[in-house]
C-alpha cells in the first residue's frame, strides 16, 4: 500500500514510517523539515503544511490511506477536507490517553494528577476526538496511547482497549514507541476499530 504520514519527522511519526516500510509498504512522509524524515528504502519525505487543505489534498493523491502524527493546533474538518477532495476513505490518527476515562464517567485529563501543563494539547485531542465521531464517511481511527510512551525494545505484545486506559498490575499505562507503532499498523492492516477510538498499553 501506499501511506502518507503527517508529522513523519516526530518521535512517533519516525516509528510509525519505519514499522510501515518493515511491512513492505510504500510511504511517503510529510513534514514541515523533511530532512528530518528517516532515509529508508521505500520511504518518499516531501514538505508540507497540513493546515492547507488544496496543498496536502494534492500531496496525499493516490494513498491508500493517511495517518496524521501531528499537533492538534489543525482542525480536524482541514484534514477531512483534504482526504475528501481526492477521494481518500482511510484516516488514522494518533491521539493522546488524556480522553481516556480511569473510572466510568471520568477522563484521565479531569483527574487531578493529570500535568496542568499538557492540559491545553490533551483538550485539543479531545476536541478532535469529538469532531470525528459525527464523521460517516471517511473510515477513521484516533488511537489513544498509553500515558506513558517511552524509548524502548520491540516486545511485539500488549493489550488493547476501546476508551478506557489499560494498566498493568502495578496501574501503570505505558507502551514503548515500538509497540505503539505496531498497535497502529496492526489497525491499518487489519481495519479492527473503523469509526471508533482504541488503546494499546503493556
């Protein structure tokens, strides 16, 4: 297949191109700096700035599908438009555990341990989160992490959930950035959660 990643240049966004080209797929990375993008085979870096939708619109023509890794500063109706305009039905995106409920009715974001510093870019997640659900007609994807992600070994195992935030024995939710691409590759390959939100954490 043929995949565009936004934010290709990110710490997420370098592990997801290199989980797809492992898988045999071509990819072609999108960033603000392309020279940032990883030099594998297979893998195409070009600029971009997705906030413009007839710019990103023309640079993901083609694609089997889009995975967005950026900041939610880009509203998600500019990446819709552009997946719209060329006929592009496949949308995954990496999201944040902050919308993630710890209890029935309660978000991790509304929990009083959650860092006042990361509130404003886990509420911009949960307003993009909230803008795909009403969306029919793009098969999409918002993946929810663990909470913590870290540089680590390729286990090749962990748990998934839907929208609540998977821990250990020890209540810790973390995942290597490894694994946290495979979660994801794993979802584009096999279509597990469309229209919907899912986690991966050990």
């Amino acid at each position: 297949m043929t995949i565009v990643v936004l934010g290709a240049s990110g710490r997420a966004g370098k592990e997801i191109v290199a989980e797809l080209v492992a898988r045999g797929n071509t990819v072609l990375g999108i960033a603000r700096k392309p020279e940032a993008i990883a030099t594998l085979p297979g893998v195409t870096a070009l600029p971009g700035d997705a906030a413009d939708p007839a710019a990103l619109a023309g640079l993901i023509t083609g694609a089997q599908a889009v995975i967005s890794a950026l900041h939610f500063d880009i509203p998600a109706q500019t990446l819709l438009s552009a997946l719209r305009q060329v006929g592009v039905t496949r949308l995954l995106v990496v999201g944040g555990a902050g919308s993630l409920e710890v209890a029935p009715g309660v978000r991790l974001i509304d929990t009083p341990e959650f860092p006042a510093a990361w509130k404003a870019a886990a509420q911009g997640g949960v307003d993009f989160l909230d803008d795909l659900r009403g969306v029919d007609d793009i098969d999409w994807t918002f993946f929810s992490p663990a909470s913590f992600i870290f540089e680590g070994p390729r286990l090749g195992h962990f748990r998934l959930g839907k929208d609540e935030l998977v821990t250990d024995e020890n209540g810790e939710s973390k995942i290597s950035f490894a694994d946290y691409a495979i979660a994801l590759v794993d979802e584009l390959e096999q279509g597990r959660h469309i229209k919907a939100r899912f986690t991966a954490a050990y």
